[in-house]
C-alpha cells in the first residue's frame, strides 16, 4: 500500500484510523505533515472520497502551498485541491458566497492592520472623545480581544475604563460594513454568525466535507475551535495535529485549552502520539527534552519525549561574551568559521532572536563581514508603503465601497486635495465613492475640479484594465500618477522602494499567467504572513522565534539569553507567561537539525547606547552542565599548567582550578583526565593540562 510507504508504526496507527475523533501529538520534527498528506492519500486512493470533498487546515499560506504540492505529487493530480487552505482563507471563500446573508456584498475586501487602525482613528475623530486615551493601536488589541473570546458582554469589563468603548465598537463595525470591508477576526467571527444564524447554510456546508484535518491544533483560538465543531457535527470524521509543546501564541489568542482538553468536546477520541524526530542529533533532542521536562501544570499530562535513532552529533556551546557588540561578532566570524571548515553555505543558518529589536547589532555585523541575510517578519511585503499605495489605487477600482482606499489615494501624490474637499465628497458618498468624486465635481472649485476629473480618468482606465492585465495596468498607473518623482523626493531609500514595486509588478505578472483574477490576488495578499516572505535564497536568515516556528535549519544561534529579554520582562509576575517563554525557547532549540549555538552578553546597550549589567536566563540553570563554554575572557593571571610531577599528587577530594571554571573539587581520576565539581558550573571531565592545585 503505497499510501503506508515511509511511514513509522505510530505514523500508519494515525493515517489508518477513522472510527474516531482522532487527536496526533505530534512533536517537533516528528513529520506530522507527512502523516496529514499520507491521511489524504489513503483517503482519496482507498477509500474513493472525491479530493475536493476532504477539508485540510494550516496555518499559513505558505504551509497549505506546500501541502498543496505534496498531495498534487502524490496522487498526480492535474489541478491543485482547493480544500487545502487555512482558517482565514476558508472563511473568507464561504463568506464571498454566503456572506449577502449578513449584509456584505460578494467582492467584500478584508482590512490588514493599518486599515482597522485608520479607520478606529476616523471612528475617535468622528465621536470626538480623548484620541490619547482611546489610541488607535489600544482599541484594535481589545477588539481583537472581544471578538476571539466569542463575547460581546466582555465589552462591559473593558468599559470600566474606556466608557466610550461600546460607542467605539460599535461605529467601527458600523464603518467596516459601510466600506463592504471585514478586518481578520470578522473572517472568523462572521462563518460563527452565519452557520448559527441560518440552520440551511450550515448543513449545506457540512455536507460538503466527508473528511476534516487540522495542522497546529495547538495554535487555534476559540472562534476557530467554534468553527470545527460546527463543521464536524456529531461525525467522527476529524484528524487534528498538535504539539502542546510548541504552543506559544497565546498572547495572540491562541487557546491551549482546545488540544488539553480536545477529548471533551470530541467524545471517544483516540490519541496517537508521535515522538520519533526526524529533525535534529541526539543531543539537541536531549537537550529539548530536559528543557521541556520541568513545564508546570497541566502541560505535564501532554508532555511528548522526543527521540532519534541519529547519532549525537555535536556538542551544543554557550557562548559568553562581554557585550552585545561581541556577542554579534561570535556569531559572524562562527558562521564563516563554518563555511570555511564543514562547507555550509549561508543559508544553512538561522539566528533566531526573542525581540525583533535585536537584529540591529547582528545586521550591522553580517555588513561589516559581507554575510548576506535575510530578516523574515517585519514589515510584510505587502504593507510596505510604496506597495500599498499602488494597491490601494488598484483596489479601489475593483472596490470602490472600499472607504481607506479612497482616503489613501485621493491626495496621493499630492494632487491639492485636502481634507475639506473629501469631506464635501464625503457628502455625495451613497455607496460608491467614485461615483460620490463624480456627483461632487460640479459643486468644487474649477481648479480643484479639474484635478478631479483627471483622477476619476486614472480610475476609469485602472478599472477597465486591472482584472485581465494588472501588471501592465499597475506600470501605467505608477507612470500615469509621477509615483516614481514622489518617491524621489520623500524618501532616501527611494531606490530600494521602487525595486519593491517592480517586485510587485512581477507578482502581478504570475497572476496573469497562472489565469487568476486580480481579486483573488487581493485576498491572497491580504491573508499573507511573515513566513511567507521566506525566501530560499542563499541567505542567512534573521526572525524571531515566534516566526521560525515550523521551519529547520542546519545551524541555529540562539542570542540574548538574559533574564528580560528571554524569559521576556513581561513574564515574570505571571506563571502562565513564563511557561509560555519556557515552551517559546524549546520552540527555538527544535529547530536546529546540525548544530546550536545558544549566547548571552555580561552587558547589553539600553535604548541610551549605555551598557547594562545583565543577568543569565534562568532557562540555562537547567541545562547548563549539557553545554560547551565558549568564553572571551581571559584569566588575570596566566599561570603555568601544573607539571606532571605536581599532577601525580592529585587525589580524589583535591581543591582544584580552571582559569574558566573556577574552584572545583576532585571527583574522580582516569588517566590524564579528572573529573571535577566545579562551584558554579557543576561536574565536568577536565584534562590534567589545564588544571591547577587551588
């Protein structure tokens, strides 16, 4: 059977079965994916189910494209499965056709970050109340908030202090509807409303899907817990995957309590576990374990040991240099250190920092060495200023409800435009704001008439074109409009900004010929995250922990690992925080397959450029004795190493010292080498060499 080929005996255990709700604990680097498109084969090749009859999740745009792929492969299929998906993008494809029911039109467009906080800022601006207090960024945060947890009456808690919240809450969603415009969570939060609102709706869907997979269970809020149990019904009929381990997103909503307490809400579900890691050595995998092993509370029922049949493999250092600025330096000259000597290429390496700020002093390292580098998660690409604006005029065409297009176009370039004019626009607006531009014009100034008119020209052609030739409609847009002389004059890196927009011209061009619409392009960049930007290019490559997860490399630096940067300062007055940090630096250590190189500094600059006193993690108390010390600095002393007629004398119980380690007392002799209880660091096999009678 094709389908079990590969696959370890706890692997076929979960791809076989189906009498059940079915929950994998799948650790680190255990190929769960593997086990979701070895599911799906057996699925289609076994048992006949239709492919587009069988609904997959995960978690970015770039996991399901690769899940996609594999299942394409494996059962040579002509056209890629349009049931591979992630929670947003299935919510947004059901609602384009559903979503008429709860007042928003087929072609609705989904607001990223920016746009949700322009429009709260509208929405402060219009109540006239406090701007300082209600900050735009606050209120997004608590509405994100109340609409993950599924409830409204939460509103009342948070109006203790913001009174002018439930006016706010409601005018921002009163403002999204009028726009034809749904932020992220309302993707989620409308598929609730419409399957609880209209019985019909929800059978028909249900219907539609014979077999149900999740990837990352453990990163899945309530709303999207919601949305399963809905879909599944009183069926048997769903496969999640999850590692509670590696769940480290509850800051974003994430709820653990829907892999800890799965069983309850999928009655009679099997659990599969899966702890052989096909990843990493077998020392990294111990160190991981040992790590993991001292999570506290309920975690510890779930708790998977990982291991391989691998080798060893290398020793894991902990590097200690006395400033940041060092600690950099280690890691530039250990990487070219290792391309000269083992033959990596630079994007067999990660740096996996804890705070994106940190990536400041690496990148200005790896430009002094001339190491190529990426950085992954920070501003999206398609978030970018200069790529925005281009959109924002594309989409406005197809959208012209779209209220934060508009506003961002009107004036852009600078056309004379102010915001009395769009005020006055705003007046004539009904449900269309080109049309509101063009019911306005007789009743403006000539000049700023004319002005105008030249701009509803640039739209009428933008419309006309978009959809079947958006990449040559974008040029003509971006020369139409002096985008580029704009660019010239407000920015000094206008050079990198435009090469974003030929980057977006290309992007166009690969929608035309892969023969989608435009639209689905707005709503495949809409949905984009940080990973995926990766690039396989021959980088290394800089992001966060949070942002490496589900990713390997050869090679994984591990920096700052100081008490207030990892463990985060925000952790340390809550125990359920640090057991995240906990799982956040295991996260880190997974996704090392070679070789792991973890480091602090003695002393970090504050925001000041002053160098501050630090303090090493308390994740390393745990591990320290399992690392090699590599340290800069030197003894004040450089003694002699003992002669071999002093070293003849050494017994068991002897005080000793190494000019790194410190006092020790003798535990044991073998040959040339001793080993010795050091004070600060524990036991460790010394050579005789290097040790001196204390």
């Amino acid at each position: 059977m094709e389908f079990l080929k590969g696959l370890n005996e706890e692997q076929k255990k979960a791809v076989l079965h189906l009498s059940s709700p079915l929950l994998v604990l799948a650790g680190a680097g255990s190929g769960k994916t593997k086990v979701i498109t070895h599911k799906i084969m057996y699925l289609v090749k076994e048992l006949e189910l239709p492919v587009d009859r069988i609904l997959a999740i995960t978690f970015t745009n770039k996991a399901a494209q690769e899940m996609k792929e594999r299942v394409v492969d494996a059962l040579k299929l002509q056209e890629e499965p349009q049931w591979i998906t992630t929670f947003h993008s299935l919510s947004a494809k059901i609602l384009r056709m559903e979503g008429q029911a709860l007042g928003y039109g087929r072609d609705f467009v989904i607001y990223d970050e920016e746009d949700s906080r322009k429009v709260l800022k509208d929405v402060v601006k219009e109540l006239g109340i406090d701007g300082e207090v209600y900050k735009p960024e606050r209120l997004k945060s608590i509405i994100s908030q109340i609409k993950q947890g599924l409830d409204e009456s939460v509103i009342d808690f948070y109006s203790l202090n913001l009174p002018h919240l439930p006016k706010v809450y409601q005018k921002y969603q009163e403002s999204l509807l009028l726009a034809n415009a749904m932020d992220f969570d309302d993707l989620l939060v409308n598929l609730v409303r419409l399957f609880e609102e209209d019985r019909s709706v929800l059978d028909f869907w249900r219907k539609r899907f014979d077999y149900i997979l999740v990837d990352e269970y453990q990163d899945t809020n309530l709303v999207q817990h919601k949305i399963l149990k809905l879909l599944v019904g009183d069926r048997d009929c769903i496969t999640v995957v999850g590692d509670p381990q590696q769940c480290i997103y509850t800051w974003r909503g994430a709820n653990p309590e829907n892999i800890l307490e799965f069983e309850k809400d999928f009655p009679n579900t099997q659990i599969v576990k899966l702890e052989r890691n096909y990843r990493s050595t077998g020392k990294i995998l111990s160190l991981a374990n040992r790590v993991i092993a001292n999570a506290k509370g309920r975690w510890k029922e779930k708790i998977l040991r990982l291991w391989t049949d691998r080798e060893d493999g290398e020793d894991i250092y902990l590097a200690v240099l006395d400033t940041d600025k060092k600690e950099s330096g280690f890691i530039g000259k250990r990487i070219l250190k290792l391309m000269e000597g083992e033959g990596y290429s630079y994007g067999d390496f990660a740096v996996l920092i804890r705070m994106a700020y940190l990536s400041r002093n690496i990148e200005e390292l790896f430009v002094r060495l001339g190491i190529p580098y990426q950085v992954i998660g920070g501003v999206r690409f398609y978030e970018r200023a200069e790529v925005k604006d281009i959109l924002s005029y594309l989409r406005l065409a197809v959208q012209p409800k779209d209220t934060q297009a508009f506003k961002r176009v009107i004036n852009l370039p600078a056309r004379g435009i102010g915001e009395k004019t769009v005020q006055k626009i705003g007046e004539f607006y009904e449900e269309n704001w080109l049309q509101a531009v063009k019911d306005a014009v007789d009743s403006l100034p000539s000049k700023t008439a004319e002005r105008l008119k030249e701009f509803l020209q640039v739209m009428e052609y933008v419309r006309e074109n978009v959809e079947a030739k958006p990449s040559e409609t974008a040029r003509n847009l971006v020369s139409w409009i002096g985008y580029r002389d704009y660019l010239e004059k407000k920015y000094q890196d206008w050079e990198e900004r435009l090469a974003n927009l030929q980057e977006l011209f290309t992007a166009l061009s690969e929608v035309e010929r892969s023969g989608k619409t435009f639209s689905q392009f707005l709503e495949e960049s809409s949905l984009s995250q940080a990973q995926d930007s990766l690039e396989n290019t021959d980088t290394v490559k800089i992001m966060t922990v949070h942002g490496a997860k589900g990713l390997e490399f050869p090679v994984v630096f591990v920096p700052a690992l100081e008490e207030g940067v990892f463990p985060s300062g925000k952790s340390f007055e809550d125990i359920e925080q640090m057991e995240e940090e906990r799982r956040l630096f295991y996260v880190a250590i997974t996704r090392a397959k070679e070789r792991l190189y973890l480091s602090y500094a003695r002393k970090r600059s504050s925001y000041s450029g002053r160098l501050n006193e630090t303090k090493p993690s308390r994740f390393l108390k745990d591990i320290k004795d399992s690392l090699r010390l590599i340290t800069d600095r030197k003894p004040a002393v450089v003694s002699k190493p003992v002669r071999s007629a002093d070293l003849s004398q050494l017994k068991v119980g002897d005080l000793v010292k190494h000019s790194a380690f410190g006092k020790g007392v003798v535990a044991g002799i073998s040959g040339n080498n001793v080993k010795v209880i050091f004070e600060k660091v524990g036991e460790k096999t010394i050579r005789k060499d290097f040790l001196k009678k204390a």
